[in-house]
C-alpha cells in the first residue's frame, strides 16, 4: 500500500539504484486505503408541518491503523460538516470520534470527495425517515425545507457559508422531467392493486438532493500542515504564439489537459492545439497541492483563468502600440484586439506575441508570460437533484431501473 511507495524511495537512496514498489490486485485491495467506514447517528427535531427546526449528528469514523487522509487539519471533523445538506437547519451539532482498528490505513476514497458522499447520504437518508413519520411526500419535505434563493449568501449552522444556489427550481425541473406526481399516482395504483392480489410488482421512487463541500483551497479553512492549500500557474507564450502552462496538479483521468487549454485559449485566443500542458513534473512545476476533493478547476482553474489575463492586459499595451491608438480605444474579440468602432484595425495575438519579442514598446519589458498564485475566498457549494423509478418483483427481488434523473449544478 502507501508505506511501500516511501520504503521504496528509501531503498533506492540507501542502495543507490532504482527500486520499483509492485503489488498485485489482491494486495493493493488488502492493503491499501479503503474509503470511509462511517457508523452515523442523525436525529431532527421538526414541527408537525415538516419545518425542521434542529439537527443532531454523531459518527464514528473507523481511521484503521493509521489515518492515511490529508484531511484539511483546521476543520477537526472534515468537511462532513456539509451534513446540514441543502436545508435551513436554524440549528445543528455534530460529533466525529475517530477510532483507530486493525484495519489497513483509512480515511482516503478509492473515489470521491472528502467525507461529503457520506454527509449527504446521511442528511438524505433522515429527511426520507422524517417524510415517513410525518407522512409527507419526501420531494415536498425537501422543497419545504430547502435554503431559499434569497438567503445566500447562506451561513449554515456548522459554520460554513453556501456562496449560491437555487435548489427549489434544481428540484422542480428534475420533478417535472420525469413526470413526478403522475409516476406517484402510479405507485398509488399499484400498491393498492398488489394489496388485491391483481400483482407481484412493486414500484419504488428515490428522491435525492445534495449540496457538496468542495473546491480544498483557501488558506483561512485549509493547510495539510500548516502549508496552504492554494495553486498556482505559470504560461508563457513563444515568440510563434504557441503556449506551453504548468500547473501543480495531475490529471487522474479528468482530461485537465483539455480543460486548462481551454480556459487559456478562452482567455487569450490561442487554438487549444496550440498550448502545451505540462502537469505533474515536480522539477518545474508551480507551486500547488495537487488533485482530489473537486479542487482542479476551482482552485487551479482560476489561477488559470487569472495568468491569462495578465499575458491579456500585457498584450493589449502591445496592441496598442503596434495600431498607434489608446489601450483604452481597443475591445478584445476572440483571439486578438481591435479598435472600436473600426474592426479592420486590429492585431492577432499570434501577431501580438511576435511583437512582444522583436519589438515591444519602448518601456515595456519584452516577453509574454505570466505566473499566478490564486487563494480561493471560499470553498465551492454544487449541487443536484437525483430521482430514481424501480420496478421490483416481490417474488424474484429483481429490480429493474426504470428510470434515473439526474441534476448537477457544476458550480
């Protein structure tokens, strides 16, 4: 597992030649992280209208026989405290004990972000109960409690503050795409025909909705040790106005090479085809912690997004001097700048990045490049509404899925 990559490193300075770490599939599924061992108790205090008035959740977290998460190390109990959910909770508590076992190292996912798919679960999985006691349809549970548009910012009672969202339209554009109300008629209908006998088929329903915590980055909630969770980017743009960009993250499959290309070639105009992406080279690359939690985009992305505006601002001064106006006279479209009012005059960033080389402005520094480090304000606040139809045979428990819906805000 994790240990073998460090004795690994350590063999191969003590021995002074290369020692590679191997493990089977059985061993790495042995001895590897597992993801989160959670035994999670929830209790809601609610009015007999549904209005939930108070949230109370503890949970023991099995850390196995050592805890093997870089867990943000200023918030003690993870990011589960997003288990307030997508609901005005006027109050809440919760408990995280973490146990340590005979188990391999715990803490990390083979595959989703920090504790929040067990928050969800959680919150989710209680409001259901709540609809049932209650006897109230679990979508109007939700849509009862939901955070409305007008309260974000939203300052939760755990502490965090939801930057936007609209859950309520989230929610009624997934009930309306699948026909919601007409698919519980039919459920009614079945019940009370499989109560006479007339089937053997049940049909199920699953309403879900989810706010995420995502986005590790800025340095007031997050540090692995003390070291801010921030990023940083570097792009520089060649005299033949191709580009290459380093970042400190890694892609593990998400195609980063394609998304960061894009935002530069968003910003500055350059063909995609064009920008080199060199990621993961911790020779070169720029400061950064790296992938996991959903943070690339958010965190990186924005550095991104924030280097290529100043090669931009850079290469409008160059603009400038080249069609002999004000910087303030041109207007940026596409892939390079003009002057307004007059759109034949105008120069190419592929015609700006020669210049920058062979003839910048008399004061200007030449070159085209530019290194940004971005500390998010906050973290990131997505969310989705999930409805799930099933068909079940009473008899031979198989089930069929009917039908399933899903709703992301990519945020």
């Amino acid at each position: 597992g994790l240990p073998g990559y460090i004795c690994a490193i350590v063999a191969s300075i003590v021995t002074g030649v290369p020692v590679k770490w191997v493990e089977d599939r059985m061993e790495n599924l042995s001895t590897t992280s597992f993801a989160r061992d959670y035994h999670m108790t929830a209790e809601i205090a609610a009015k007999n209208d549904g209005t939930v008035t108070g949230l109370k959740v503890h949970v023991l977290a099995d850390h196995g026989g050592f805890d093997a998460c870089a867990d943000p190390s200023k918030w003690p109990a993870g990011f589960f405290n997003i288990v307030t959910g997508s609901y005005d909770f006027p109050a809440a508590h919760l408990a995280v004990d973490g146990v340590y076992t005979n188990k391999a190292p715990g803490g990390v996912a083979y595959r989703c972000s920090f504790r929040v798919t067990e928050a969800a679960y959680c919150i989710e999985r209680a409001m259901d109960i709540l609809a049932q006691k209650l006897d109230m349809d679990p979508a109007d549970l939700r849509m009862k409690n939901f955070v409305k548009p007008e309260q974000f910012p939203y300052h939760s009672a755990l502490g965090w503050e939801y930057d936007s969202g609209d859950y309520h339209t989230a929610m009624q554009k997934a009930m309306d795409t699948i026909g919601y109300r007409e698919l519980r008629a039919e459920q009614k209908a079945k019940q009370e025909a499989f109560k006479r006998g007339e089937t053997r088929e049940i049909m199920g329903i699953g309403v879900s909705f989810f706010t995420e915590i995502v986005g590790a980055g800025p340095s007031k909630n997050c540090d692995i040790l003390g070291v801010a969770m921030f990023d940083s980017a570097e792009i520089r743009v060649h005299p033949t106005g191709s580009v290459i960009s380093r970042m400190g993250t890694k892609s593990q499959g998400q195609g980063h090479e394609t998304t960061w290309a894009q935002i530069i070639a968003t910003e500055i105009g350059i063909p995609a085809a064009d920008i080199m992406v060199e990621e993961g080279n911790t020779d070169t690359a720029p400061y950064g912690l790296g992938t996991y939690g959903s943070r690339s985009t958010p965190v990186a992305g924005a550095a991104i997004a924030l280097a290529s505006r100043k090669i931009r601002n850079k290469a409008q001064m160059i603009a400038a001097h080249m069609l002999e106006v004000s910087e303030y006279d041109l207007e940026w479209d596409v892939d390079g700048f003009q002057v307004k009012g007059n759109p034949q005059a105008r120069k190419s960033m592929k015609e700006i990045a020669w210049a920058a080389y062979h003839a910048p402005p008399p004061g200007i520094e030449p070159g085209l490049e530019a290194v940004s480090y971005y500390d998010p304000p906050n973290m990131t606040y997505p969310f989705g509404a999930y409805l799930c139809v099933m068909d079940i045979d009473v008899d031979t428990g198989v089930a069929k899925i009917r039908r399933f819906y899903a709703l992301d805000d990519c945020e």
